[in-house]
C-alpha cells in the first residue's frame, strides 16, 4: 500500500551540535542541550511558519525555510504525497555560529516526515543521516543532532554512516558564543582542498588520541583537541575566535573552534574569572549538558 501521511501534527525536538571537535574535521560531532522545538502541521492550503526565538524576523516564512524544505524531502523520499505546511518553531540554537542550527533545522523537518508517515521506517535513521548529509554537505552534524552524544561518522558507496563513541560521565562543556555570524559555507570556502600528509597524520593521531579522551581519560583532552587542518587555516575569517582558542589553550583548557565557527567549544566547566573576563569581551557564556540522547518525536 501507498505511504500516507497519517499523523497531522507532529511536535519534535533537536539538539544543537558542535562538530569537529578539533582534530575530527568533518567526522567528529557532540550534541549539546539547547534544544530547537518544531511542531508541524499538514493543512490545506499554503505553508505558513512562525518563528519564536532565534531566527524570528530573519528566516523565511514560506516554501524556502528550511525546515520545510526538509519535511518536503523526507515526505518525497518516502514516496508520500505533499501537503500544506504549518510550522511553529521556538529556536534555541544561535544561527550561524558553529552550533548546528541549519542541521538541527534540516533534522527536525525530515524527523518530522517520519513521524506523519503510515510507515515510519521508510525513513530510519540511516535515511535521515544520508538526506541530512545532502542538504548539509557533511555528515558531522546531523549524526549527533540523530543520535545524541558524541558520534563519528564515514562515508562509503553505501552513503553515510554514524556510530556513538564512548562518553565519560563527567563531561561539563562550556561554549563561548561571539555576537557575529559567519555562515558555514563561507568558512569552508576558505579551506584549501589539498592538506600536506605531515597535517593530516597529525590530526588522524589527535583524532584517535580524542576517542580515549571522550571515553574516560580527560587528563588526555589537551593534546588531543590540537588541529591543524582547518582551524588556523580560517584565521581570517574569524580572527578573534582564533585568539581566544589560542589563549584558552595556552592556559590549559582543552579549546577547539565549534564547527565551522565562530563560537568556540571548551571540553570543561571555565572558571568564573574566566567566564567573566569573556563575558565582559562580549562572549555569551554557556554551559549546557551534554545531549545524550538525539532528536526525538514528541507524539501529541
Ligand atoms: N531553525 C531554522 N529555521 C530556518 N532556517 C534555519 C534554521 N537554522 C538555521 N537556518 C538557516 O541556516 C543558516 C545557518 O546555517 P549555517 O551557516 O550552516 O550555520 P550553523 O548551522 O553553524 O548555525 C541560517 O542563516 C538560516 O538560513
Ligand atoms: N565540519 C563542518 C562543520 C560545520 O558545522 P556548523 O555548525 O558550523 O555548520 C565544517 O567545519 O565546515
């Protein structure tokens, strides 16, 4: 029988990611607890979107946001009929800041498919991570937005795949959020397409050095969030991020570039005087929980 949709309103929630985490360049992502809530509706006539929360006033309201784009793919990929849309969206995730906001956006619309359709696993998680990779162009995000926690993710013939990687307990990250944007594909454009092989070992070590971190021997995070693929390489297009990555590092604390930028992920609680004295250069300090559970459907 033909797949239907069968659901009408469907609530869902995303967390936002932060991917690379230094050496894992396109590999490597953490979901963090700041949670965007879309609930979607199939109406007759045309889509509508309203936007609580990051994002209101700047986003499109109509055909082109994301979020619907994404819920048309995955009701297309799953070979169901289009419907009229209505989108509620309180966002959480800061735009265009190295947190996964158009992944979380891109994940929830087709997670959001799924929970409308008459057969659900038309669009399992392999489906979701390979339609999300389209719309993204990697996979680093969207793994962990699915899956929670930490994740690393391949590519072959098949498309995409993700695994969880082990995580310690005691994980207290902090994320340092600066006031301007840098989209996404402006930072990857900055990115040479060729890297020396002396680079790419480097990072292939840290990376492996990071999966013993992440699991339980934190005393190894330092050395094992250095980079050398991409984070100096995008100095100039977020130089301030670049120094206070240096400087937290220079002082101990195991820093990396979130994403593609410009917020910047530190793998431990910062002390107050520290979180301070960024705050007064204009960071917005945050501490959330380490996600560890992915995107979820909320049945209403
Ligand atoms: N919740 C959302 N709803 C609609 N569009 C979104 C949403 N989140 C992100 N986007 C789109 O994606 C852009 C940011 O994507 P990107 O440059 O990849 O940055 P990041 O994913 O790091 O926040 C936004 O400017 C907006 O166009
Ligand atoms: N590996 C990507 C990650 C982009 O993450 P985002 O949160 O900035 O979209 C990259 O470094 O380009």
């Amino acid at each position: 029988m033909a797949v239907r949709i069968v659901r009408d309103r469907v609530l869902v929630r995303v967390p936002a990611t932060s991917a690379n985490l230094g050496p894992g360049f396109d590999v490597l992502g953490l979901a963090l607890g700041l949670w965007d809530e879309i609930t979607v509706r199939a109406i007759a006539g045309e889509s509508l979107v309203h936007v609580d929360g990051e994002g209101a006033g700047q986003v499109p309201t109509d055909e082109s946001h994301l979020v619907v784009r994404a819920v048309r793919a995955g009701l297309e990929a799953a070979g169901a009929p289009q419907a009229g849309l209505e989108l509620h969206c309180r966002n959480a995730i800061p735009h265009g800041r190295g947190l996964g906001s158009s992944a979380a956006a891109v994940v929830a619309g087709l997670l959001a498919a799924r929970g409308m359709l008459s057969e659900p696993e038309a669009l399992d998680d392999a489906r979701i991570l390979a339609l999300a990779t389209e719309f993204e162009g990697h996979p680093d995000n969207a793994a962990p937005a699915i899956h929670g926690g930490a994740t690393l993710t391949w590519s072959d013939s098949e498309g995409p795949h993700a695994e969880r990687v082990p995580l310690g307990e005691s994980m207290r990250p902090t994320v340092l959020v600066p006031g301007e944007r840098l989209s996404t594909s402006a930072a990857r454009q900055a990115l040479p397409t060729h890297v020396p092989l002396v680079e790419a070992t480097f990072n292939i070590s840290r990376a492996a050095l990071l999966i013993l971190a992440l699991g339980g021997r934190p005393e190894l995070l330092l050395p094992a969030t250095a980079d050398r693929l991409h984070q100096s390489r995008r100095a100039g297009v977020m130089a301030p991020t670049l120094e206070a990555v240096t400087a937290l590092r220079e002082a101990g604390w195991p820093a990396v570039v979130s994403g593609a930028g410009p917020s910047v992920l530190v793998f431990e609680a910062l002390d107050s005087a520290t979180s301070e004295a960024l705050s007064a250069r204009g960071w917005r300090v945050l501490h959330p929980d380490v996600a560890r559970r992915g995107a979820e459907i909320v049945t209403l």
